[in-house]
C-alpha cells in the first residue's frame, strides 16, 4: 500500500508518549508498505530525527510551523482570537496554510491508497484529501479531556474557556470522525464514549504497548521511599497532575514520611513548575533514557485527573518492574485491577495513604510489580499490536469502496 500520514512532530523523537506509540506501531509497517510521513516541524533543525525515520523505512516531507504550546495558560489565552473561529483553539492551533498547501500538493502528485491522519486535530485537513480513503488514529477523546479540565479547576476564567473549548471539540471531533472512513481508539472505554456519543459504531481498539525486552537490559535500583512520575512535562494534562500531587497530596505523605522524595521525568517543564523544586522535588528535563530514573523509584505515582486514552506511562512502569499507584482515570482504559497489579485511589487523602502503605510494605511492592509485568507480557507487547493498523488501513479502504 502507499499511505501518506499527517502528524505534527516526528515520531523518531520518541520523547513522549505518542511519540513512542507512533513510532512502534508504524515503524515495522514502513519496511512493508511505502508511507510518507508529512510532518509539521522544521526538518533542517532536527536531521537526526529525519535519518531516523529514513533508516525506519519512511519518506519523510517536513513543513515548518511556528512554536506551539502546551500549558492551559497559553492555550486559553495566547490565542484569544481563536475564541472567535468555529474551530476550536487546540485544533486551530495545529492548522497553517503551507500544512494545508502540502497536503494538496502530495495527493495531486501521487497515487495514495489511504491518507492516516495520526492526530485527532490533523483531522481538520481532512477536506484537503478528497476522495482517497482516510483513516484517524485517536490517542484520547480530546472533548473528554477538556470536560475534566473544566471539572478539574477551580478558577472561574478557566472553567469558562475549558467549557468553550471543550463544546467546540466537541461538534469538531464528532464531525471530523464521522467523515473518516476508518478509526481507531486507544482503549474499549474510549470507543464506546465514541459509539455512544458520536453514534459511530465501527471503531477499532488498537492499545498502547511497550517495548519489554529494552526494560530488562537495565537492573531496578529503587532508592528507599522514592517517588517518580513520568511524563512530557510541555502537556498541561501532566502539568495538572504534578501540580496536584505537589501541593494537595505530597504533603499529607510527607508528615507521615518526612524523608520522601519525588522525581518528574519528562521533557519541558515550565519555569512555574520548576519553582516547586526544591530538596524533596526534583525535575529531570529532558533526558536520553527515561529507564535509568524510572528504575530508581519505589513507586511510581500517576495521579492524572484529565487525561483520556490508555496509559503509556503504567505500562512502562509495568515492563520496569516498578509498582504503581495511580487515580482511576489515570489507570482507565487499561485491563488492570486494583489490589493486583496497581492500586488506584482518587482523593488526596486516599492516595497519600496508599502511598505510604506502599513505601512501607516490600512484600506489596513486589507483588504489584510481578503482576504488572506479568500483564504486559500478555497483553501490550507492541509486537503484538502493530497488525492492527495495517488492518485498519485495509478495512478503511474496502468502506470508502463501498460508499
């Protein structure tokens, strides 16, 4: 097959989460089928990223775009115009003219089978590839997020414009995902708020997964009463979640354990986020192998309050060996059970019980992290997952056949 994929950054980067999934699914499809992957970066900044890329099989086309940023501050704010467009400021963040001009060009030169959008807000050059197939691979349900957002906060201002942002994702992502002819979610809980929202019924589940054998090449060495989180630190919904554990939930642990320390592991983090450290909160940035801290952690929290999707950063932890305590919709979409393999919890207090508990007891520890590494085995090997796209791909182009 000839595929063109359209997606912001690429992919080889593999310096966050969807990063990491698009790589591994699409990767081993790429010494298989002949895909362009049209990314919005600059690619004479990044050729390491491109070589990548070229060496995985792809032909890559890059399209400069101007800086893009992910704090809730200047989402809502920096682009107040937007307020006024019918698309909403996230997707219309992601839109430019020359994006657009490219996709054009591409699907009027060449002889595409299908074009894979890998970015819900990449949908909004949908209207540019008519009349090849198109397939969307979801990575949350953005309306979701936002809808939890407006729950989430408690200042007014935010809970006004999360309120608008989400109805505008909302009609957006309901739109965008019927005129598709084929997409995927992360997770079952995902596609059925799809179905049930959307009234779309032919959705497909392709999970997250990790890459277990790279977790064995390095030995646990947990530091005592150690915490981490892992994250892309430029990603407000991981942004509210290191801000929620730091100030409502850490230090209800720290009076029970006062020698507790905290680790965030992820790329970017704001200057606002960077005054929290201080001898117990430390930030990494951005660092080569995310293994070498994970490693280091007793536990590792994921007290996400936003977030939809399944959960990259769980099974990490999992294939790692490092037991998990994690909210409810942290842990959501993944086929987890609480008490074997991760303990959820969802008020500050609650979750700060747990962790203590957990810091305490060796013996749950263990248990929590052999169960977790057993259900990795079983289930979320990226081996076992990347087939699904290209059977996506295909039952995509048989619908667009059939219309």
């Amino acid at each position: 097959m000839n595929i063109l994929i359209l997606d912001e950054w690429l992919p080889s980067m593999r310096d966050s989460g969807k990063a990491i999934r698009s790589f591994e699914l699409l990767a081993p499809l790429a010494k298989k089928h002949r895909i362009t992957y049209l990314a919005h970066v600059d690619g004479s900044a990044q050729p390491d990223n491109v070589r990548k890329m070229e060496e995985a099989g792809f032909e890559v086309v890059c399209v400069p775009r101007r800086k893009v940023y992910g704090s809730i501050p200047a989402i809502l704010f920096g682009t107040v115009p937007a307020l006024f467009d019918r698309l909403p400021i996230s997707v219309r963040r992601h839109f430019s003219p020359d994006y657009a001009a490219a996709v054009r060009k591409l699907v009027t030169e060449r002889d595409f089978d299908l074009v894979h959008v890998e970015w819900t807000h990449y949908g909004v050059y949908l209207p540019f590839i008519d009349p090849l197939p198109s397939f969307i691979c979801t990575h949350n349900v953005e309306f979701l997020s936002w809808r939890r957002f407006v729950k989430a906060t408690r200042n007014p201002v935010k809970k006004l414009l999360g309120i608008h942002e989400a109805t505008k994702l909302y009609r957006f992502e309901r739109e965008t995902y019927r005129r598709a002819d084929g997409l995927s979610t992360v997770s079952e809980d995902d596609a059925r708020i799809v179905r049930n929202e959307f009234g779309i019924d032919d959705v497909c589940v392709i999970p997250n997964g990790v890459d277990i054998t790279a977790y064995d090449e390095i030995p646990n060495k947990p530091k005592p009463n150690h915490l981490v989180y892992c994250g892309s630190m430029d990603v407000f919904v991981n942004q509210d979640a290191v801000t929620y554990f730091i100030k409502e939930i850490f230090p209800l642990i720290l009076k029970r354990k006062p020698d507790t320390t905290f680790t965030v592991i992820g790329r970017h983090p704001p200057s606002w986020l960077l005054a929290l450290q201080n001898e117990r909160i430390r930030f990494t940035g951005a660092i080569a192998d995310v293994r070498l801290p994970l490693k280091e952690g007793a536990v590792e929290i994921v007290p996400l309050r936003i977030a939809g999707g399944s959960r990259l950063k769980i099974l990490e932890a999992f294939a790692a060996k490092v037991p998990v305590l994690s909210t409810t919709i942290g842990a959501e979409g993944l086929a987890v059970k609480h008490e074997k393999n991760v303990i959820l919890a969802d008020t500050p207090s609650n979750f700060a019980g747990r962790c203590v508990q957990l810091l305490d007891g060796e013996t749950l520890r263990n248990s929590l992290a052999a169960e977790g590494r057993k259900l990795v085995d079983d289930l979320y090997d990226w081996s076992r997952i990347s087939p699904l796209v290209e059977a996506a791909w295909m039952q995509s182009i048989e619908k667009s056949r059939n219309r």
